[in-house]
C-alpha cells in the first residue's frame, strides 16, 4: 500500500543531439550525426549555400530532472544557421532543474548563426541552460535569445520560478564575451529597470566578428526600447518588451 513516505521514481526525459559539419569541394557537408533520446536533429531542404540546422526536443518541453545536451562542430571554411524547430518551454518542477546545454567548436574562417525560438518559462519552473561557443582565429558568431516569462494572452503571471543562464563565448581559448543571467519571482516582481521594470520578454543578441562594433550607430537610430553596445570586435543588444 502506498502511504505518504513512499515517492515513486519519476520519468524523466534525456537528450542528446551532435552534428558535424565540414567543407567538401567548397560547400559545407554534413560529416557526423548522432542523436539519442529526445533529442533529434532536422535538416531544412534550402537553396542557398547555408545548411540549416534544426534542434528539436520530442518531449515537448522541460520540468525537473530533464536534460538536453546539444553539440556542433563545425570544421574551418563552413558556415551554419543553427535554431530549434519550436519555442522550448520550462514546465514546473517538484525542485531538481531541467539542463539544457550547447556546445558549439568553431573553426577557422567559420560562421556560426545560433538563432533558436524563444524559451518560455511557466510558473514553478526550474531551468538552468548553458551555452558555450569556442571559435578558432577568424571565426565569426551570431547569437540571439529570446525568454518570455509566461504566455501574456492566456493571463499567466509567473510568483515562482527560478531560470539560470550561463553564455559564454571564446577565442582560440581565451574569453572575449560571458555573462550569467539569474531570474527568480522577486526579480520579475520587480517595478525598476534593473529588475525588469514588468518586463514579459526579454532578448539579448550578440555578434563576434572584426567590425561587429561598427553597427552600433544604426541600432541605436532604430532602437526605441532596448540598448546596444559595441567594442573590440562585439556588438551586443539587449531588448525589454511587455510580451512576446
């Protein structure tokens, strides 16, 4: 008989997806695939010159206990549009965090696009993601995320939820851009700026490539909720909006 000391071992789902990718007769070439769990790796049918590659979690989304583990590697000369094929959700969780991590090798002369879907978190979610991108020398990075606090149309305020975000992005093994982003229910309850100020979405964009600075003059004609910032090679911008 169950009583309420016994806690059954609950199902969790696991993930793993790693693509490679090299330069064959000058175009880029899928090299290696694996893919076990729910994590799968789809391939749009496209025109142009630029493999697109789609990372999908056939679970649906993430609670407590649940991990992902995606990589890339992509060898010198090629150049990728990596995204996931919907918007990733962090679902409640009894207290353990959903992982989701990316790792990404970059080689020489390569250009990477990271351009996932939103993550959307709900109320009780625990979700900690890391995402780490080492280039080789004349390397180039394109990241944008985007995290949405609850679905604004179906009324949902998030009161408890925890989300830890760790990017981090090198050179030839030296550091040129990290940053952690923690946000928890007092944060989102916040009513300044710096927490916030009620904000619903938020996303950050960030491009690695010599002269990324110099498009900071005209992002900052067309930003009007938001700031960017350039230097040494970087370009960042941060976006704050009411929804999605």
């Amino acid at each position: 008989m169950l009583n309420g000391l016994h806690q059954p071992r609950r199902q969790r789902s696991k993930g793993t997806a790693k693509v490679a990718f090299r330069q064959r007769s000058s175009q880029t070439r899928l090299a290696d695939l694996h893919q076990s769990g729910s994590g799968k790796i789809m391939f749009l049918r496209v025109t142009g010159p630029v493999p697109v590659a789609v990372f999908l979690n056939t679970s649906g989304g993430m609670t407590g206990g649940d991990w992902l583990d995606y990589r890339l590697d992509l060898g010198d000369h090629c150049r990728v549009l990596a995204t996931i094929q919907t918007a990733e959700r962090g679902y409640a969780s009894l207290g353990a965090a959903a992982e989701i991590r990316l790792i990404a090798m970059i080689g020489t002369s390569v250009r990477l696009d990271w351009l996932p879907q939103e993550t959307i978190l709900f109320e009780a979610a625990n979700l900690h993601r890391r995402t780490e991108i080492d280039l080789a020398q004349g390397a180039e990075c394109l990241l944008a995320e985007t995290i949405v606090l609850g679905r604004h149309a179906m009324g949902e305020t998030l009161c408890r939820t925890d989300l830890l975000d760790h990017r981090v992005i090198r050179r030839a093994g030296r550091l040129v851009w990290a940053e952690t982003f923690q946000l928890n229910a007092a944060v989102h309850a916040g009513t300044s700026a710096a927490l916030l100020n009620g904000a619903r979405a938020m996303a950050v964009v960030c491009l690695i490539a010599q002269g990324a600075e110099d498009a900071i003059e005209p992002l900052r004609v067309v930003l009007d909720e938001g700031a960017a910032s350039g230097w040494d090679g970087k370009c960042v911008v941060r976006l704050t909006a009411t929804d999605s």
